[in-house]
C-alpha cells in the first residue's frame, strides 16, 4: 500500500458539492497520516530501526513507485497527498454548461462529488455568476464533469453521490418511466465504473446496471451518536417507530441494535395527488400498532422533502400520548416551505428534535433550535480509502457489531469511527 503518493487517488468537485468534497479531502488526509505514522511506528519497532529511517525508506519506495521523478517534499517526514483535482466550470447565457479539469487525471483513481439537491447559489465563470441550480442542473453537470474526465483518460471514474437523483421512481404504477434505473444506466454509458450513495430510497435500484456498482452506505453510527447526546438510549421509555411499511428494515435495525421495541405506524395513501407543502400530502388514514403512550418515540426514515407524511405523523403521535419525538432523516431535503413548517409545528410542541447530515448542503437550517447536524464526511472518506486500496467494505457498510461493542463498552457512542 502506497501512503503518500498523491499521483493515484483524486477528489474532484462539481458545483454545489464544493464544500463536502473538502471536507472529505480533510479527512483523507487524516486518516493517510494516521496510516503512515503508526505503520512506521509497528516497523521500527519490529526491525529495531528508527523511525526516521523508515520514515525515508517509506518515501524511497514512493518516489520509486511515481511516474514523476520523484515526489515533491522533504523525504525525512511524511509528505500528505494531494488528492483535490483543481477544475473550472463555465455557465453559458443560454443555459449549457462546460467542466475544465485544470489538472491531468490520467491514470487516476477519480471520485467525482456532486449534490444534486443543493438550492444555495453555486458559482460558475470563475466566480463572477451565480446560479441556484435545480436537480436536472446538478445532473447536467456531473454528465460533462463525466465526460471531460473520461476524455482526459482517468483510469477509473467513481461517482459520489449522496443523494441519488430520482430514486423514488423507482417501480412503475402505471404508463410511467423508471428513471431511477435509467439514470444510473446513462451514468454507466458515460463511463462511471460506480456510485456511492447514502441510504438510497430502493435497493431495487441496485439490480438495474450491467456493471456499474452501487456503495449504499449508512448514517446509522453517526444518528446514533447524535441521538445519544440528547437522551439516554439506554432508557425504558425509548421506543423505535418505523413512520411506514417501507422504513421498517431500516428502524428494526435500530430497534434491535439498541434493543428497544419496535411500532409501526401504517398509513392510507392516495396516490392519485402530488405532496406539494406539508399541508397537502397524499395521507388519508393512518394506525398504530404498539405503544407510544409516555414514551419518547425515535423514528428514522430515509429523506425529507416536503416533511408533510412526517408533520402528520408526529400530530398523530402527540394524539396518541407520545412523551417527545424524535426524527432522524440521512437526506434532510426541505422542499419548498418545510424548514418554516416544521419550525411551527416545533413551536407546537409536536416533536424535540430532528437528526440529520450534513450529505445536503444547507444554511438557514442549521440555525433551526430543533435540527441536529450529524456529519458522514469521515464515513465517505474512509470508504474511498478502502476502494482505493481494494479493500473489503462490509465491517463500514454493516456497523451493527461496532454500535453495540462500544454502547456495551462505554455507555455512549464517542465521536469516533473505526479507521479504515
């Protein structure tokens, strides 16, 4: 394993993803860093050497390894890679769009980040526009950012995209389109060779590519740990509550991972209606089975758009003679009036807090009294290192083990993960 040669693993980032990708970068660079000190620690201890000398030999081998002359640095100490891919992306008056890489990706293991549901201002023309850009906009630019990448010959293509595009159609209802599926085909026949997504809506949505990969990951250590700074997950008043039938793996993992009991509540729809606020969602009737009465009722689903489905729920839960409750959402969305929504239904008194990540790009969010920022850019970045290295995710991608090991161990969650 190479641990300091910054010509194999790039981070690039379209508009709109800018900050989670640098965050991702710092990340990286901790974890490389971790690596390299304790693996020359181990190995000076092993050879009696000093860890100066392997220190150097480390870097020896490197600048061996480069297709450079050499790397740049000083060879006594550990030189961090350089993993950002510099890029410029113009926005034509008539609406197109051009990605630039500024930097040679050839050859390169590339990880190309967009977030398709950023509605902040994003700049293009070097900075000198701005533009709120829709999720067809985000796409558009992760296809030319694909296609310049594939032009400049990267060796393989990697895209990280937290919240996969159209991933509620996901299965027909009647004359209408999977475009779920087809999104991810167009992705393929660009040349993404895979995508990592967070909590995607429909693991159906996996069984639509010839080759392409789907890394589905979960927020459930970083929830959890944000969930036991508010409340004792310890506590016989804690309840798991899965909001309908198609969220109920994802709560039994935590009911069962906390060992807690686990409700469902079961809800009428009308399909025939498009949620368009909170006030109009397409909910005829709902039923609870188990008990929620005096208890504090943790609940997670996957996202939260319009909120109205959940708004509901949580009046319905009050009704019912829930203590408090408590939401958690991997992809917070807040479409059109949600974040005023919810902010009056806190006012309420409907539910305590909502968890979710920073996966979205937000701003008047975080100043909400009731919204919990967990972040899952450690998560990301320790994955890219085990794909990068061809390493095994599945201690990342099922963490069940590490939860209840250090809930067992510490009465909590610290705010650390396990490094990759």
């Amino acid at each position: 394993m190479n641990y300091s040669d910054p010509t194999k693993l790039g981070i690039l980032a379209c508009p709109g993803a800018e900050k989670f990708a640098e965050q991702v970068v710092r990340r990286l660079s901790s974890i490389y860093r971790r690596r390299f000190e304790r693996k020359t620690q181990v190995l000076a201890e092993r050879y009696n050497l000093s860890r100066e000398l392997v220190t150097r030999k480390f870097n020896f081998d490197n600048d061996i390894q480069t297709t450079l002359l050499y790397n740049p640095g000083d060879v006594d100490r550990f030189r961090p890679p350089l993993f950002k891919i510099e890029s410029r992306f113009t926005w034509f008056p008539n609406g197109e769009v051009k990605s630039e890489l500024l930097d040679s990706v050839r050859g390169k293991d590339l990880y190309i980040f967009q977030d398709v549901e950023n509605h902040l201002a994003v700049k293009f023309n070097e900075g000198c526009d701005e533009r709120i850009l829709s999720v067809n906009d985000h796409m558009f630019n992760v296809f030319v950012t694909v296609d310049a990448a594939v032009q400049a010959g990267a060796g393989r293509i990697t895209l990280v995209m937290p919240t996969y595009p159209y991933s509620r159609q996901h299965k027909k209802k009647g004359r209408e389109g999977l475009t779920a599926a087809r999104v991810g085909q167009t992705l393929e026949f660009l040349g993404v060779n895979r995508i990592i997504t967070l909590d995607v809506h429909s693991r159906e949505i996996e069984n639509s590519f010839r080759r392409l990969r789907l890394e589905n990951l979960h927020a459930s250590y970083q929830i959890i740990q944000k969930l036991a700074g508010i409340i004792d997950v310890h506590s016989d008043e804690l309840v798991v509550l899965s909001p309908d039938t198609g969220a109920v793996d994802r709560n039994k993992f935590y009911a069962s991972t906390l060992q807690r009991p686990l409700a469902l509540l079961y809800k009428e729809r009308d399909y025939s209606k498009v949620t368009k606020n909170a006030n109009e969602s397409n909910i005829t009737e709902m039923k609870l089975l188990g008990d929620v009465r005096d208890k504090i009722v943790f609940m997670a689903d996957d996202m939260l758009g319009t909120g109205g489905t959940l708004l509901k729920a949580m009046r319905f839960l009050r009704e019912q003679g829930a203590k408090n409750v408590i939401c958690a959402v991997s992809l917070p969305m807040f479409s059109a009036t949600a974040i005023d929504d919810f902010d009056a239904a806190f006012r309420e008194g409907l539910f305590y807090r909502i968890i979710g990540t920073n996966a979205i790009a937000h701003d008047r969010l975080l100043q909400m009294e009731w919204y919990i920022q967990a972040d899952v850019t450690t998560l990301f970045a320790q994955i890219i290192s085990l794909l990068h290295h061809d390493r095994s995710l599945s201690p990342m991608l099922d963490n069940r083990e590490l939860i209840a090991k250090r809930i067992r161990k510490t009465g909590r969650l610290d705010s650390g993960q396990q490094d990759a």
